[in-house]
C-alpha cells in the first residue's frame, strides 16, 4: 500500500465518512500507513472540524492496532534468571 494519496481527496472536502472510509478495513500490517495517510488528511482543518475529530479519534486506534502486527518492534522479553 502506498502513502501517496489521491489528488482528488487533497483538494476537496474532508469528511467524516472519509476517515471513516480509510480506517475502517485496517489491517495491524498497514495500520500505520493508513493512520499516516489520515493525518496528512487532518492537518490543515481546525481543531473542532468534525473530521480531524474522527481522525484522531482513528489515528489512536490505527497506533493500537500496529501493536498488534505479529511484529513486535522494540525490546522483545527479558530472559528470566533462575
């Protein structure tokens, strides 16, 4: 999946049922891919536009749900000492 948008959804209104449309059938695999698409998406509406609402509402979600990939980046388990 590419991060490149479509030019059409630059240029016209942002909605909710946009954001709705992006990160509703979002795998943990493309989730922070998606979550990056919606926030260029957000960026330049106001804080209390209904849509930048939702999508940040998504964008935690999405960040979530990388979590749970089968991916783990980051320090694995510590080994125990017996």
């Amino acid at each position: 999946m590419s991060e490149q948008e479509r030019s059409d959804r630059l240029t016209s209104a942002i909605g909710v049922d946009d954001i709705r449309a992006l990160a509703g059938p979002a795998t943990p695999h493309f989730a922070l891919q998606i979550r990056n698409r919606i926030k260029r998406l957000i960026a330049p509406l106001p804080a209390d536009h209904p849509a930048r609402i939702e999508g940040e509402r998504e964008a935690g979600r999405l960040t979530e749900l990388a979590n749970h990939s089968g991916e783990p980046r980051g320090a694995g388990p510590t080994a125990r000492r017996t």
